[in-house]
C-alpha cells in the first residue's frame, strides 16, 4: 500500500492542525499573541483541508492544481514550523506559560520538517524519494516515545496500573531508538548492515502494533470515564494515524508486515464537542 499525493496532503494538514490545537490548548490565556497565532494556523490548516477536499484525489503530482496547492502549503508548513521552533525555545528560556516541554517540540518538528520536505518537490511536480529506513525509524520512534511519555505524564498519579503498563513501552521505544540511532554512527551503508537493520524495523513494527492495540485499550477506558487523567480524547486519538502511516512507510522496506486491520485513519479535522473551535477560548 502507497499513499497518493492527496492523501500524503490530507494526512500531514490534519497532523499539523492538530499540533497547532494542543499548542492552542497548553497555552496559557494570558499568552495572547501565542494563542492568536495557534488559532490562525488552525484555521489556515483546515482552509487548506477543505480545499483539498474538492480536489481530486487521483490527480497526478505534475497537475496544475495540485503544484499551486503545494505552494500554498509549503508557506503555511514552513510558517508554522517557525511558530513551533520560537516556542520551544522561549520554552527553553522560561519566557512563556506553555505546559508543553521542549523535547515535546522535537517531535513535531521533525514530522513539520517531513512535511515540507515532501512539499519542496510537490511544488516542482516532483514525486519525492522515499526517506532512508534509518532516518524513518529515527523520526518515528521518537514520535512513538513521545506518545509513550505523554501517556504516562497525563495520567493521575494513583493509576500506577496504566503507568506501569505505559512504563513498559517507554522501555522497549527507548531502546529500538538507541539501536537506530547507533546505527546512523556505522561507516556503512544500510545495504551492508540491512540483515541486523530488518530485525529492527520487524521488532519496530511488532513494538509499535502491540503499543497501538494499549492505547486503543486507554482510549475506550477514557470513554467510560475509567481512567483518571489530564488530558483530552483527542491528544489520546492523535496516535493512531500517526501510527498507521508509520507503518505504511515501514511497508515500503518490508513488505511482509501487516497493516493493523483498521488503519489507514486518514481524516479531516472535526470539533470535538466542547472542545475549542479556531478563533477563541
């Protein structure tokens, strides 16, 4: 399974909106440029969406339409990622109220910068190259550690069970990015260490299906209102689409590992009841 342009452009403009709502969400009302400016990436991202959503999905990289739509996102995405990097380091200097840490940052930049990488060659109607399967497994893990930590801080302290539990695939991400990381330091292609460097991506993939099928378990548990916790159904939700396009560019290497029989959640933003909506708290 290959992802057309249009759903690439679908899948990262909800990425991105939904980034700009959690900064939105963690602000502090009293940072009212920060909160202006993530309620102005919101709304720019879903007019973009909603663009996309009267485009056809079939059109060819080179169509016209589909270059001057790459434009537009690749200003938008590039803007962005210069909203979130001046975050993270007035964060880094304590000179915002933001309960967002600054390694929070790493990881949504890195998927920001994925997108406008992607987007440098849609604007040439160009189909871009595939990343190398290092730097894949390097950008993904990351984002599947943050998850990992994120779970575990959102919870209320007396539910050591699910802690416990979250602890767990905190360990085993840690240490699939350590060896991916170690490997980026080889003086060898991936050609020549690609027997060890399979195992990762087949023990990566096994790792990230059994943390989906968790968080699943969370979700539902957040549902009933089981769980005690801090945060939102939607920063929970977020994972999954992540997870699932993950996958699907861990397929490219290997074409052997499954997909989870429900993936492919590639959605447009909807409001959650009660939750925020662009423009105001």
């Amino acid at each position: 399974m290959s992802l057309t342009v249009w759903q690439e452009h679908r899948f990262w403009l909800q990425i991105l909106y939904e980034h700009a709502l959690f900064v939105y969400e963690n602000l502090s009302p009293g940072e009212t440029e920060a909160v202006t400016q993530a309620c102005a990436f919101m709304h720019e991202f879903c007019e973009l969406l909603s663009e996309l959503s009267g485009m056809d999905p079939h059109a060819p990289v080179n169509a016209p339409t589909n270059v001057r739509f790459a434009q537009r996102a690749y200003a938008t995405a590039c803007r962005y990622c210069q909203f979130e990097e001046g975050l993270q380091k007035r964060r880094i200097n304590n000179e915002v109220v933001l309960s967002l840490s600054p390694s929070y940052f790493n990881g949504t930049l890195l998927e920001a910068k994925e997108y406008i990488r992607l987007l440098s060659y849609y604007v040439k109607g160009m189909q871009p190259p595939h990343l190398p399967l290092l730097s894949l497994l390097n950008t993904w893990l990351i984002d599947q550690l943050g998850h990992s930590i994120l779970l575990i801080n959102m919870l209320d302290p007396l539910e050591t069970i699910v802690a416990t539990r979250s602890e767990r695939f905190r360990n085993l991400f840690r240490s699939l990015l350590s060896q991916a990381q170690s490997m980026v330091m080889f003086p060898y292609s991936e050609s020549e260490i690609y027997p060890r460097l399979a195992l990762l991506g087949h023990e990566t993939a096994d790792v990230v299906k059994r943390f989906y099928r968790y968080v699943e378990t969370v979700t539902r548990l957040y549902r009933k209102r089981q769980v005690l916790n801090k945060t939102t159904l939607r920063f929970l939700e977020h994972h999954f689409s992540e997870t699932d396009y993950f996958l699907i560019k861990l397929r490219y290497y290997f074409p052997e590992i499954q997909l989870l029989p429900d993936g492919g959640r590639l959605y447009q933003p909807e409001e959650e009841e009660g939750g925020p909506r662009p423009g105001g708290r």
